[in-house]
C-alpha cells in the first residue's frame, strides 16, 4: 500500500467516524449534544442538504422539552458548503472545533461570537470571498492556518486580546492590505503572513517577544517594518524575500536575535534600519544587525528615560529633572514633546496625556 491510499483510508475513517455524531436537528441545523445543558452546532450528516445562505446559528434549542445552550461550533460543521454566503455566531458560542467554516468558497460574511475564545485549527481556510474578517475582544489564540488561503481578504481588524497568532494563520492571503495587530500580541507563528504580497506596511506591537520563521517571507509588497520594543528574537527568514522593504524599524533597546537570511542581502544593503538613539552602536556591534549599511538613531517621542517604552517611568524621570535640574538622567531631546524648546511641567503633563489616551494631542 503506498502512502498516499494510506492517507485516503485513514481519511475516510476519520469522516465514517465524525458522521456518527449526530444528536438531532432543530430549525434547520444539526446538534450534538456535548453536556448537561450545551450542544454544539454540527454537520448536517443525515438530512443531505448542506447549510447555504445567510445563516444565524441560534443561542439556545429545545429538543424533547429541554433547552440547551449553543456554546459551540463542531469540528467540520459547515466545511464544504458551497452555498454559505454568511454565517452569524450567537454570543454563547465559545469554542469552535477544526475546519468549522473551512473551504467555503461563497463565504462572504461572518460575525463571530463576542465569547469565542479561540478562532480554530483551519476554521475559515480557503474561503475564497471573504474578504474582512473582525475578531473579537474575547479571542486569545487565532490557530493555525485559521485563514489561510483567504486570497480576497483585505481588512483584518483583531480585538486587543489575541495573545498568540499560530502557524500558517494568513499564508497566502494575497489580497491583504489592511491588517491591525493586537496589542496584547506576544508571539506571531510560523509562516504566519508567507505570501501577503499585498501588505506594505507592518508594525508589529510592543508586547510581542517572537516572531516566527518566515512569518512575513515573501510579503513582496512590503516596503515599511515598524518592530517593537519587546522583540527578542525574530526567526530565520522572517522576511526573506521581502525585497522592497526600504524603511526597517527596531524600536528594541537591545538587538534581538536574528539570522543572517532574516532579511535579504539586497535589504541590508539598501534599506534604512532605525533604532532607539541610545542604541545605535549596540546594533551597529551585533551581527548579523552589522549587515545593515544604514543605521539610525530615532528620537523616542516622549521616551524620557530611553527604554524604548513610553510609561508612567518617563513622567516621574522627567518631574524628577524638573524638581533637581539633573538634564544628564534624560533624554532632553525626547522629553520636549511639545517641541518648544523648553523641557517643563507641560511636557510631563502631554505625556500623561498621551499614556491615557494612545495619541499625541498637538499632532
Ligand atoms: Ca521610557
Ligand atoms: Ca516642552
């Protein structure tokens, strides 16, 4: 028996094993029963006719007079339904199993669930007509390869609570062009953005410590790299094959560790890499950061104490100078936010300012 018949069968005992499950069907979709009180939304094994259309899962169902809570979404559910134009997620859904939405190639429309906690293995792989995609604020881990293949994706907008993007989540979503990472982000997986070619600009959150090998490699658009201050270590070919990126910026205090292919030859060679002012030597006695032919100090807005951090600590540095007149504790330069000329009370007051509210007023 070759290895691909071996693959077939093991395949098709998988799926004689997922169609077993199958509890009942009530308003026009399928449930597993999976506790006391929840049910999970399955695939539509005994009735033939697959899920298409718009569709509003529902939050609870009643079978033989009991009420059971929709919590979840099952492995496989609505795969392969090529007439689901749009799918609504009621807000008690909190898990969904792997390939949930995956190859729907009408897909349009989704809204998912403000509980979910996670967006699953595959779950909306190679959904060809979607093309936005809001995650919500309650959603830690987006798993591997959630969208990958979306080629007509263009905006991902991600609540401020992802913590971790898997391996492979976007590969090969060509169309993207609008993507806001989350600020609780630490780690971004493995192939993660491969073949965005549409994205030109990144910025990569401060909270985040990893970023995978080949996470961005072949994002051939890409021209502008903002990395935060929290990255340690940036994997091999991270964003090899990135050849038009002209504009790199470090904002860690301390080089990460990166490998000599994490950029391309002709990057290090043309490219501008900025970095925090206090840290332009550090980079420039690292290797493989060495390659860079350019490298240059950016003045950190507001970065009193030069840790590559904007936080309470600079307004206390910079109320400290106020109060001793000691200008050798602080970067004068970043502490003169209101850029006029005099370092006071009024700059640690913008400062406050901006820790409260993200922006800078008199931009
Ligand atoms: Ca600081
Ligand atoms: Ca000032």
């Amino acid at each position: 028996m070759n290895t691909k018949t071996l693959l077939l069968l093991i395949a098709a005992w998988l799926t004689a094993l997922t169609a077993v499950a199958q509890d009942f069907s009530s308003g026009g979709f399928s449930y597993n029963i999976t506790g006391d009180n929840t049910v999970e939304v399955t695939k539509d094994y005994m009735g033939g006719t697959q899920y298409s259309g718009n569709v509003t899962i529902p939050s609870t169902v009643t079978y033989n007079g009991k009420t059971y809570t929709v919590d979840a979404i099952g492995a496989y559910a609505f795969q392969y339904c090529e007439g689901l134009t749009g799918v609504t997620m009621p807000n008690t859904v909190t898990t969904m199993g792997d390939y949930a939405f995956g190859d729907c190639p009408a897909l349009a429309s989704v809204t998912l669930s403000n509980s979910l906690q996670s967006v699953g293995y595959y779950a909306f792989q190679n959904c060809t007509a979607l093309t936005s995609i809001t995650i919500p604020n309650s959603v830690k881990y987006i798993l591997d390869q959630a969208f990958s293949y979306c080629d007509h994706l263009t905006t991902v907008k991600m609540g401020d609570n992802v913590e971790q993007i898997g391996n492979n989540v976007f590969q090969y979503c060509t169309a993207l062009t609008s993507l806001t990472l989350s600020k609780s982000l630490t780690e971004i997986g493995w192939t993660a953005f491969t073949n965005c070619s549409s994205l030109t600009s990144v910025t990569i959150p401060d909270a985040v410590t990893f970023i995978g090998h080949y996470s961005f490699s072949e994002c051939t658009g890409l021209t502008t790299l903002t990395i935060g201050s929290g990255v340690t270590e940036i994997g091999w070919s991270a964003f090899e094959g990135c050849p038009a990126l002209t504009k790199v910026t470090c904002m860690a205090t301390t080089p990460p560790t990166i490998d000599e292919y994490t950029f391309d030859a002709d990057v290090y060679a043309a490219a501008t890499l900025y970095v925090p002012d206090g840290s332009v030597s550090a980079y420039q006695d690292t290797y493989p950061w060495w390659l860079f032919t350019m490298i240059e100090g950016i003045v950190d807005r507001g970065d009193v104490n030069n840790n590559g951090t904007i936080n309470i600590a600079d307004v206390v540095e910079l109320i400290d100078y106020i109060l001793t007149d000691n200008a050798g504790a602080i970067n004068m330069v970043a502490a003169d936010v209101n850029y006029d000329n005099i370092v006071n009370i009024a700059d640690a007051v913008e400062i406050i300012d901006y820790i409260l509210h993200g922006f800078w007023r008199n931009d």
